[in-house]
C-alpha cells in the first residue's frame, strides 16, 4: 500500500549506533520518496484522511478535518511532488519541509502561512494540554472550566474551541488546493 510509503516519510531511529540510526533514516526516506504517486495512490491516501477525519471528534487536534494529520499530509504531498528536483526536501520535519517550500516557491505563500501557524499552534495547544491532563491524548479537554484554564496557560484571549475552528477550517481550505494541486 502507498500510505505505507508515505508512513516512512517520517521515520526516525530512536536507540542505536549514530550512524546506524543515521543509515536507517536515510534509506526509509528513500524507498519513501522512490515513487511518485499515481492517481490511485492519491485515491488511497484521501481515503485513509477521510476515515481519520470521519472518526475523531472536533476535540481531537491530531484527526480532525483541518488538524495535525491534514497538515502532515499537506506537506507530505508537496514533497513528493517536488522532491526529485529538490532532494532537500527528503526531510522528516514538517516546520523543515514547509520552509524549503515555500523557499523554493512550491507552496503558495498564503497556504505556506495558514499551514504553519496551524501547526505551531496546534502543536503548543496538544503539549500543552497533554502537560496539564498528564496523558498522551490528542484531544482537547471536554469541561469547560478545564478549556479556559488550557487557554488561560496558553495566555490566550480568546475562546480556545474557536480558535481551533478557525484555524482547522483555514487548514482544511489550504490543504484541498494543495490535494488538487498535487493532483494535476
């Protein structure tokens, strides 16, 4: 299956020799980036989105339509559009792979920013929340009182489910254009 491919576009050794681990990145990369997906393989990747998307909850910043995952995805699309005639782009990090995009003008500068700042937030707002609730959860807190005290550590003004709806549905409108973008 391709999102098995995909899956190692973002592999990283964790124990073991340097160079070890070093080689074995290296070559998950490269079978990763060894094919450039089809229509079919698309096909398959939107559907496995779909199915995350479908069976998470608008609490949950990692599967949501317009959270982590999409962003992820995104991102991995644009460097396998992209990655033969930019081998840096065979990187495992999201903040790296979108700031050599959008350096090398593959990533329109508006999806560039919505897909950042989607991230870094997303991504403060879930180690943050993990912190406080001590558990791996990619969920927001359900309790109100638990929401502003999350937003309130997070020295945040506003209402923290409406800046997490209003960032997902900036990132799911950016991560369609790049969807058909990849596409054609």
């Amino acid at each position: 299956h391709f999102w098995e491919r995909f899956a190692l576009m973002k592999v990283r050794a964790v124990a073991g020799d340097p160079a070890f681990r070093e080689r074995v990145e290296t070559e998950a990369r490269n079978i990763a980036f060894a094919v450039v997906p089809d229509a079919a393989a698309l096909d398959e990747l939107e559907s496995l989105r779909k199915k995350l998307a479908a069976a998470a909850t608008a609490q949950d910043l990692k599967r949501r339509e317009g959270g982590i995952a999409e962003i992820e995805f995104a991102t991995r699309l644009l460097q396998l559009k992209h990655v033969r005639g930019c081998p840096d782009l065979k990187r495992g990090g999201v903040f790296a792979a979108l700031e050599i995009l959008n350096r090398q003008g593959f990533i329109a500068e508006h999806d560039y920013a919505v897909l950042r700042d989607g991230y870094d937030f997303f991504r403060r707002v879930l180690n943050r929340a993990r912190m406080m609730r001590g558990s791996s959860s990619s969920k927001l807190p359900e309790a109100p009182e638990a929401q502003r005290r999350l937003a309130a550590c997070l020295n945040m003004d506003e209402d923290i489910l409406e800046a997490v709806e209003s960032r997902a549905r900036r990132v799911h409108e950016a991560y369609r254009r790049i969807h058909e973008q990849v596409r054609t």
